[in-house]
C-alpha cells in the first residue's frame, strides 16, 4: 500500500512538468523573441439585440498560423503576442441567438463517415500583414441575425481604429471535425 502511494507520487510529481506548457495561449514556438518583434490580436465579444433581447457575439481565437491557442478544453484567450509579419489566424463565430434556439449540430451518417450539417458557430481563416509593435482587434458584424447570412468580418488597429485589409475565407466544417 505504501509503495503504491509513493508510485503515484512520483508520478504525480514528475507529469507536472510535461503538461505545465499545455494551457499557455502562446502562439509561437521556439526561442523568446523581444516584445519589438511582436504584435498583439484581440478577439471582439459584441452584444447583438433580436426581438428586445441581447445575444453575445464573439471572435474566438482557434489558431495562429500553425499553433492553436484556444478550445474548449483550454479556453479561448483574449489575447495573444505573436511575431509580426504575414500571418493566418483561424476565429471562432460564436453566435448566441443560434445557440439559445437549440440548434444543435446533427450528425448524418454515410457509411461509416460522419458528416456534420449546419452548427451555431462557424470557422474562418483571416489572413493578413501584421506590423511589429501593433495590437489588432478582429471582430463579426452580423447585418441580419434573423437570417443565416455571412457576417463581415472585421480587422482594426486597436490604437488609429484604422480598418486593416485581409483575406477571410470559411472553412468547411467537416474538415475541422477530421483534424
């Protein structure tokens, strides 16, 4: 019994610093780069109001470039340093009113695939010219939350509010399942 304890202990002891790195939203691996080097991106949380009520809209931070930096099992930062340059972040459109109205993803079977039919949130891929030293705010603006319409994503200089030129492309929802 004791030696069994002592087992779990050492165990214990020596998983901790193996998976102390696994909740860091850093976005770059590899040697410490100066603060110089880098710039910041926030994802936008916004209120929507339908019917007299107010929804949450929000820009989730999935991925930058390569690195993910958030999920549901380590959550979604509000903000993550990366280094400048040309970069593709992958954002989560969250969109409350789906969620509350039980539209819930469904699965259809075809032949021991899986394919996954329309869901409350929506990928996208943004890609654009990061300058050093900047923070960036990437934000959705639903025009009609009513009707299943894409949104406009926006990408601003958090100092100037100046809007940002980039790329945005969805991203097919299967192929986030199959990752």
């Amino acid at each position: 019994m004791r030696i069994k304890t002592i087992n779990l202990l050492f165990l214990a002891c020596l998983s901790v610093p193996l998976f102390s790195n696994c909740i860091t939203p850093k976005a770059y691996c590899g040697d410490k780069v100066s603060a110089t080097e880098m710039f910041e991106i926030k994802g936008e949380k916004d209120k929507v109001n339908i019917q007299g009520k107010s929804y949450l809209e929000a820009a989730l931070l999935v991925k930058v470039d390569s690195q993910t930096v958030g999920s549901f099992y380590k959550g979604w930062p509000k903000a993550v340093k990366v280094k400048a340059g040309e970069r593709i972040v992958e954002i989560r459109h969250y969109k409350g009113w789906d969620a509350t109205l039980n539209n819930k993803p469904t699965v259809e079977l075809q032949t021991g695939a899986c394919k996954i039919i329309p869901d409350y949130h929506k990928h996208y891929l943004v890609k654009f010219q990061a300058d050093k030293e900047k923070k960036y705010k990437i934000a959705f603006k639903t025009k009609d939350p009513q009707k299943d319409t894409a949104p406009e994503v926006l990408l601003t200089e958090e100092g100037s509010g100046k809007q940002i030129k980039c790329k945005v492309e969805l991203i097919d929802q299967n192929s986030i399942t199959q990752r």
